[in-house]
C-alpha cells in the first residue's frame, strides 16, 4: 500500500509539473519536456463545440449603471448609442456606459491617443452574435460590427469564465491601448496592452493580441454553430481583420466588457469633466 501511494504521488506530481510548464498561446499538445516561449503568433484554435444552450442561458448578466455619472454625460451617451442606429441595437446600453466613460477618463490622462475612436466588445454574449464594435464617437457612426472569439479557459458557445493569469487561456476583461501591428502567421497582427491592474495587464506577456482566425468566420459559424477559441486573444474574421486592425489603429481605445469587470478609468465623475473640457475628441 505503501509503494502504491508513493508511485500515485509520483505521478500526479508529473501531470501537475507538465500543467504547470504550459503559458499564454503554447500548443497545449506538446510534452511537457519540449515546449519553449513561442511567439505572439501563435496562438491556436481549439474548435470544441458545446451542446445546445437554452433561450434563457443565452441572456448576459445584468449590469447595473454606473455611479456618479452625471444626468448630463449620461444623456449624451444615451444620445450616442441612439446616433449609431441599428448597427448598435445589440450593443447593451450599460456596456456602452461603460466604454464611453473610461474612453473619457484615459483620453483626458493620454493614456490612449487616438481621438474620437472606440472599440468595444461584449463578451458575454453568445459567441454567435456579432458581438464586437469599432465606433467613430465624432461622426456617430459604426464603422465596423464583427464576430469576435473568446478564449477557450473561458466557456464555450458563452464566456462567464475571465481571467488575467497566464497559463488561464481566457479572456481577460478591461480596457487596452492598441499597440504596433505587424506580420505573423496569422497575418496582420496587433499588439494590446492592457490597461486594469490585475485584470489584463498580462496581456502582452500572455500575447494577446488582435489577429485573423478561420474559427472566429461566418464559414465556420455556419459549420458548427457557434464559433471556435483562441488562448485568450480576442481573435478576429479573415473577412473582416484587416479593415478592423486598420480601423482602431494605434493607441486606440479597446474594451473587452463582462459582469467582472473592475476598472479604475470607470470613473464617472472624472468622465463628465473630461466631456465638459474636450468632448468625444
């Protein structure tokens, strides 16, 4: 009994070293002894396809309006999402709160540089909806609305699961500055940096980054229903990638949205100054 337990120890002790050496967008197929730090572009599908949800469980989480937001600002973004029209429609009014606000706050402190444009994402909607906006806030117009895929330590056709860790594989909420783009094997990549303390600032050493995906297309929707996962990286339509990488271009404004989310730039009081001082610019 003795030499059972030891030998049971041994190799638990095995499975969790092996668990253990896998980080941000490795290939989890590899044995432990030969995975090595891969690149940003590597960051691979795992095509698993869920069961079938019911009507209710596709519902998000509700999201309460944010505090100290002021009638006045809370108008004009009301107004906004109004401006934007059907494109919007599924766009929830409480994540597009919370895009405009911290948009608001880190414009006014330059921690994003790009004037009047924000992409946002609600990723608790099922991963069938088009669940991700580019919106031009000065001409009150979407410039682009497109699937978007969420990590697979995530869930599956919903993601309730979000996590800053780096061996998660999920998506981890917040708001992120893009960066550089460049070329991988995915094509035309670009960079993010993760704005929230503890929430996505591990985002570049987890490499998540924007980049194309066969598993985040219409083709592979339509084949499975629902659509594939990346490591964590908000992976984007072959279809779409290149127009949407250009469009939010460099030290834009990104948020990936869910119930979990906590963020210092939501800040409602901070976000009605800086409308006052500069508007949407």
């Amino acid at each position: 009994m003795k030499n059972l337990l030891q030998t049971t120890r041994r190799k638990l002790g095995g499975l969790l070293l092996a668990g253990a050496a896998l980080h941000g967008c490795q290939s989890a197929g590899q044995p432990a002894q030969q995975l090595v730090a891969l690149p940003a572009t590597t960051c691979q599908a795992t095509p698993t396809v869920a069961g079938p949800a019911s009507r209710d469980t596709l519902q998000p989480p509700a999201l309460a309006p944010l505090p100290e937001v002021s009638g006045e600002l809370r108008q004009q973004i009301r107004r906004l999402h109004a401006a934007l029209g059907a494109e919007a429609a599924e766009l929830r009014p409480a994540v597009w709160e919370r895009a405009c606000v911290g948009y608001l706050v880190l414009r006014q402190q330059g921690k994003v540089r790009r004037s009047g444009l924000l992409a946002v994402a609600d990723m608790e909607l099922p991963s069938t909806a088009q669940r991700l906006w580019v919106v031009d806030l000065k001409a009150q117009k979407v410039l682009h609305r497109s699937y978007v895929a969420h990590g697979r330590g995530s869930g599956k056709l919903l993601a309730r699961r979000f996590s800053n860790r780096i061996k998660s594989a999920c998506t981890a909420l917040g708001f992120y500055r893009t960066q550089d783009a460049y070329g991988g094997s995915h094509g035309l990549s670009r960079r993010l940096r993760g704005l929230d303390v503890g929430q996505n600032s591990n985002a570049q050493d987890r490499y998540i980054v924007l980049h194309a995906a066969d598993y985040a297309g219409r083709a592979y929707l339509r084949k499975h229903g629902q659509l594939g996962y990346s490591r964590g990286c908000p992976a984007l339509p072959p279809e779409q990638y290149r127009a949407i990488i250009g469009a939010v271009g460099e030290g834009g404004c990104l948020l990936l949205c869910g119930s979990g989310l906590e963020s210092r730039w939501l800040d409602g009081a901070a976000a009605g100054r800086a409308f006052a001082t500069r508007g949407w610019q």
